[in-house]
C-alpha cells in the first residue's frame, strides 16, 4: 500500500477505534485536510442480522465498511457485537412502511403509527443495536415521504449522538431534508451495488459508485449480505489502492464532507445505553 494512502486510510479508521462507552468517545473524527484525502467511498451493508456467514465475512473484513443491522432479527447481537471488535461502524437499519405494503417485521415504523408509538418503538429499535453509530431506513418508500413522520423520527434521533443516512428508496423522498432541517448530521446514498445479484451487474455499479467518488471527491454505496457481493467486495477492496481509492466509514465520509467539524456540536445527546428491547 502506497504510504500517503495508507495514512489516509489509518485517518479515516480513526473514529472506530474508541469503544462507544460515553457521548464524548462517540464523537471523535479523523482529522485530515482535503490535500491529503483521496477519492473515497463508504460502503453500507444493508439488512445485517439475517445471515450468519456471510455476515460473519463482513464482520471479518480488513477494510472499514459500515454495517446497519435490523433490529430484533436472529444475530443482529452477535454480529453487531463482533463487528465492533473488529472496528466497523455500525447502524440500526430502521424498518419503515413502503408502498408495497411489504411486511416491516420487529421495530418497524409504520405511518399508520401516532407520534408516541413512532418514538417508543424508535428508540427501542436504536436501544437493541450494540455500539450504534447512525440510522438509514430500510425500504421506507411510503414513510420517508410523510412530513410529521419524519418530523417524529428526526426530533428523537437528534437526541442522541446519531446520523442518518437516508437510502433514497424512492425520488421524492424527504428524509434528509427533514434530517437536516432538525440539524441531525446526515447523508445521502449515491448508489446501490447489487439490485441485480450478478456479479457483472454489482461490477458495474461499483465502477459507478468509483466514478461518483472521482468526481465528488466521495460517494456512499449500499450493498447487502448476499454472497456474490460479499465475493465481490472480498476480491475488489484490495485492489482499489492501486487505483488511488479510499474506504471509509459513513462518518468518515461526513467529516469529508464537512471539513472535519465536529459532527454532534448542536444540543445536549444523550448517551446510547443498550437495552433488552421487545416488540410490542
């Protein structure tokens, strides 16, 4: 690995490192100046929880991908566990209503749903994920584009040391302006990898989210735990120094973007305290 890219890469892990054991530790950023950054990508893995292997595979991956777990699945806990020990980034991957009326499963937020229960089941959902770090929606093409509900979930993410990610599941969308506008520090996905489980479909979509990086400086993909892109991904990573390209993690992104501020300089958070949450 070539030293200048090398010290990046060490500067974008820096966040990882402290456990999340108090607000302070939560908030650290890597300090580097825009000379030294070079293109850079995040990688989100969607719906973590479900598969044990490949889970386990992206779990034990040397790069720093960010992994958003749903809550309540099966081995959501261990893995979520397990990635922190191998420094990854992690965040609560919140089910929301779609306009498929597909089934949200535990701790999903449902418009159908007044603002008590959208708050209580929230942050029982952000409670049951170890070492949260941010939030994205999972499907959620029906609740990101409701007003009050988003104003709902934003007001108690911005009670904590949290960012959001908004998927971008459909066009019209207002979750991160509504994210923004509560002043909850928040991103935008630019491309997801692997709609089409071909390895030349997520070839072509991660030369795309490199082009996006190239031209913007970075850019944030979103993959999922199925096997031809934890292949993928597995023979790929390595190879992306030679091309000058860096990884980070989601809030490594944000403090790119944002000239290394820091990121939870609004408002009292309150600390993020596990809890034994259960479905309603």
């Amino acid at each position: 690995m070539r030293t200048a890219l090398r010290v990046t890469l060490l500067m974008l892990l820096a966040p990882l490192v402290s456990a999340q054991s108090s607000v302070s530790s939560s908030l650290a950023t890597p300090n580097f100046t825009d000379s030294q950054t070079p293109p850079t990508i995040a990688i989100i893995i969607d719906d973590m929880g479900h598969n044990l292997s490949q889970g386990r595979r992206l779990v034990e991956m040397e790069y720093p991908i960010t992994l958003a777990f749903l809550p309540f699945r099966r081995h959501t806990t261990e893995l979520a566990k397990a990635a922190h020990a191998h420094q990854k980034e992690i965040m609560l991957h919140a089910p929301m209503a779609n306009t498929r009326n597909i089934g949200l499963g535990p701790g999903g937020l449902d418009g159908s749903m007044d603002e008590p229960a959208t708050i209580t089941t929230l942050r029982r959902a952000i409670q049951s994920i170890p070492h949260v770090r941010g939030v994205n929606n999972h499907m959620g093409s029906l609740l990101t584009q409701l007003q009050p509900n988003m104003d709902w979930v934003m007001t108690e993410l911005f009670r904590y040391p949290l960012y959001f990610v908004d998927s971008r599941t459909i066009a019209t969308t207002i979750a991160g302006e509504t994210a923004a506008a509560h002043q909850v520090p928040t991103l935008t996905r630019d491309v997801f990898l692997d709609h089409e489980q071909t390895e030349e479909y997520v070839d072509a979509q991660f030369q795309l989210l490199i082009e996006t990086a190239k031209r913007n400086g970075s850019a944030i993909g979103i993959g999922h735990p199925h096997k031809v892109t934890v292949d993928y991904l597995i023979k790929k990573l390595p190879e992306l120094d030679e091309q000058g390209i860096a990884v980070a993690t989601v809030s490594g992104i944000w403090a790119i973007r944002n000239s290394n501020r820091e990121m939870f300089s609004v408002g009292e958070k309150q600390a993020l305290r596990p809890a034994l949450a259960k479905k309603d």
